[in-house]
C-alpha cells in the first residue's frame, strides 16, 4: 500500500494484516519482535523502526513513526515475521512525502491558499496573442459588473500590497515625472481656474516684485532678524556671533566675574571664550575667560578688568573667534617680558637693558653719514682721532684718515699746547 505524508512530522500507520493460515485478517493480537518491522529511506539500507505495531482491533494495526524517520523523500515500511513459522503475510507500506522541498513533492497540501509561481509559468502564457483582439473589452463587462459594489471593502489594501511595492522606483526615482511636470509647455495648462492659469497670471509679477519691491533697509532687516539657529555652519559668522550663554552677573573682582545662577555647573565650560559686558556697570568691556568654576559660577580672566563689574552688569559669552583686537593687544603688551628673552627673539629685541647695551657697543662706523653735530658727533670728538691744524681742531672719522669735521679755536700761548689726540 501506498500513503501521503508531510516531510519531518511524526504520524502514525494504519495498515491491515493478514493471518497466513487462514488468508483472513490478522483478528488475534500478535507479538512482534525489534526485527519484524523495518525502515528504508530514499533507497538506503533497512533498519529496524523505532517501535513495533500495536493491535488496533479486527486485524488492524498501527506503526508510529518519529520526525527524523519522515525526513526522505520516499520511505520503504515491511513488516515480515521473522519467527521459525510465519504467523502473518508479508505486508509492505511505501511513503511519499510533501510540502518540504527534499520531500518528494514539495507543494505543501496543508496550506490552505496556495501562491503562484510567476517565474515558472510559460513566458509566453499571457501575451497579447494569446488574448483575442477584442476579447476583454467595455462591451464583454455587463455594465456594472465591477463596481464598489463587486470589489469588497478593501479587498485591496496595505496588506494585499507587498511593503514598498509602490515606491521611489515605482515613481520613476530618477526624478523624469518632476522634470516633465517643469517641462510642459504653459500652454497647454491654461484652463480657466486652473492651477497652470494662475501660475502663468502671476508669474511675470511675482517675478518684478522679487527683483524690486527689497529695499536696502529691508534686506537689512531681513539679514538681522534671521533666526541664528539657521546659520551656524563650521567656520561661518553666523557661528563666531552666536551667543553662548547671556545673564545679568551676581557679583565681580578685579579679574573675575561671577555668572548668573543658569550658566553651566561644568568646570572649564566656557574656557577660551569672551565675556563681553553689554550694559550696566563695565558695560563695553570684553575679556577672554582663563578659568571657569562650575560650582561657584566663576570667570577668571589673566587681565584684569578696567572698571570691576558688579551685580548691574549685562553680560553675554561669545565664541572667542570675535574677541577683539584690543584684547589681543592687551594681552601682547602686558605680557612679562622676561618669559620671551630668547637669543634672536622680538622679545629679546625690545629689552631695554639689551638695547642699551648694544647701544653702547655700536660701532660708529655704522652711522659716519649721520653729521657731526649729533650723538655720534659727540661720541666722535672724544674716541676719534683729533689733530689741532693751525687755528683748527680737526676730527677724523673711524678710519683716521677721512676728515669728519674742522673745529675752529682759540689758541692761548700762556698754555701747554695739544698737538694731536688719537685714541687707541
């Protein structure tokens, strides 16, 4: 016999035996032996079945079969007495199963709706050929014969489309739909009432009011009254002029400024940004903040402040990209100098000792054309050579032959006099 069964479900064997004396049914319960009953599957070797039939009543019997025994294609079931003297006729049972795709047939009979498989229909199963000219037509519907009447409430609805069944692709996602809505000509789309009527109606006005109805005051305006949230890209003035946090202060010292009580609690929070003073006491003062204490709300600043402000001073923090020059420059000129005296440095450079004393070593050959009534001129007559020449004193340059200058003087016989004076 030949039976049905699902792929890799346990099920149960009904099946008739046959007394080999009499040819009539089995009726007499028998006892089967591990060895009587076996199992093949997919061709394969027999091996014993996990249990032995059991006596349903007038010859019929009944064979559990397990999951894993089920999982072939085909299964080969014998039963056989294998005793001295045979008590039943041979009896073989052949298994075909389904609805798994190593099954023997992989439709599934227990699913109540079955899909169908368009990739394996005929390419040519629904073509226009196939369909008569004519065939599906207004005149072949009786009137009415599709209506909201025939067509169930929702018979076609989100579950019966697949998700994204209609989608960006579906909708021409390369964007042809949108440019051949801009592409159709006005003409065609100047129905009274329409929307393309209108569009046509105010398209040259719109067009001068946009190009002149903006004055320079409204542009203006419109510039200063744009939302900041909107422009405070990386790097723009939009983000150097946003404004950090704003209050009233509580109190100040000469280089601190305590916040208003809803400024951050995060140490460090508003390090390296400006507080400027907006009104009140030290209103137009701005300084870069060094330190900030988030417990006690306090700026400190590495320069102090011009007037103290005090709990009437206005404040906003601002981005330090806007801090202004005269900060910088406070900050250059204030900075001590004996933290910037390296060998070549500006720093250096500006020491005044250093200037003084190279100053000092100067060598006056470097300023010979400067003229002799000058501080080189001086310096010459005491360290240059100097040679009386008649009724003149005569001042020579550094190389003690170039004549500097001559100096007319008053000579007194009663006196020792200088010949010549030419230091080393």
């Amino acid at each position: 016999m030949e039976v049905l069964r699902k792929y890799g479900e346990a099920t149960t064997l009904i099946f008739p035996l046959v007394d080999r004396a009499t040819l009539d049914f089995e009726a007499t319960p028998v006892t089967f032996a591990a060895a009587d009953t076996k199992i093949s599957k997919d061709e394969g070797a027999f091996a014993n079945t996990g249990s032995t039939p059991a006596h349903e009543g007038q010859g019929s019997y009944s064979l559990a079969l397990t999951a894993t025994e089920m999982q072939a294609a085909r299964i080969s079931i014998i039963c056989v007495d294998v005793s001295g003297t045979k008590l039943w006729e041979d009896q073989a049972i052949i298994i075909s199963t389904y609805g798994n795709a190593s099954a023997q047939h992989a439709f599934d009979l227990d699913t109540a709706q079955q899909d169908v498989n368009v990739a394996a229909m005929d390419g040519n199963v629904i073509t226009a050929a196939v369909i008569a000219d004519g065939a599906i037509d207004a005149a072949t519907f009786a009137a009415g014969a599709i209506d909201n009447a025939a067509i169930a409430a929702d018979a076609i609805g989100s579950s019966e489309i697949a998700a994204d069944a209609i989608g960006a692709v579906e909708f021409n996602a390369s964007g042809e739909v949108a440019e051949a809505v801009w592409d159709a000509l006005k003409a065609s789309h100047v129905d009274v009432g329409s929307f393309g009527e209108e569009v046509q109606a105010h398209a040259l006005e719109a067009t001068v009011v946009a190009l002149n109805d903006p004055t320079a005051a409204a542009i203006a305006d419109a510039v200063w009254d744009e939302a900041a949230g909107d422009h405070i890209a990386e790097g723009s003035l939009g983000q150097a002029n946003t404004i950090i946090h704003s209050g009233t202060a509580v109190a100040g010292t000469a280089n601190t400024i305590t916040l208003d009580a809803g400024a951050s609690s995060v140490n460090n929070h508003y390090n390296q940004n400006v507080v400027f003073i907006t009104a009140g006491l030290g209103a137009g003062q701005a300084k870069q903040i060094s330190t900030y204490l988030g417990s006690s709300k306090i700026c400190g600043f590495a320069i102090n402040w011009a007037i103290t402000p005090d709990a009437t001073s206005v404040f906003v923090v601002l981005p330090y990209t806007i801090e202004s020059q005269a900060i910088f420059a406070d900050a250059v000129w204030n900075e001590t100098l004996a933290s910037h005296v390296t060998a070549g440095s500006m720093g250096l450079d500006q020491d005044g000792d250093v200037q003084a004393d190279q100053l000092l070593v100067r060598n006056l050959s470097n300023v010979e054309s400067a003229g002799f009534r000058t501080l080189y001129g001086a310096l010459a007559s005491l360290v240059n050579r100097a040679k009386i020449n008649g009724s003149n004193l005569e001042i020579y340059e550094t190389d003690d032959t170039t004549l500097l200058a001559t100096i007319p003087i008053t000579v007194d016989a009663t006196q020792d006099p200088v010949v010549e004076l030419n230091p080393p």
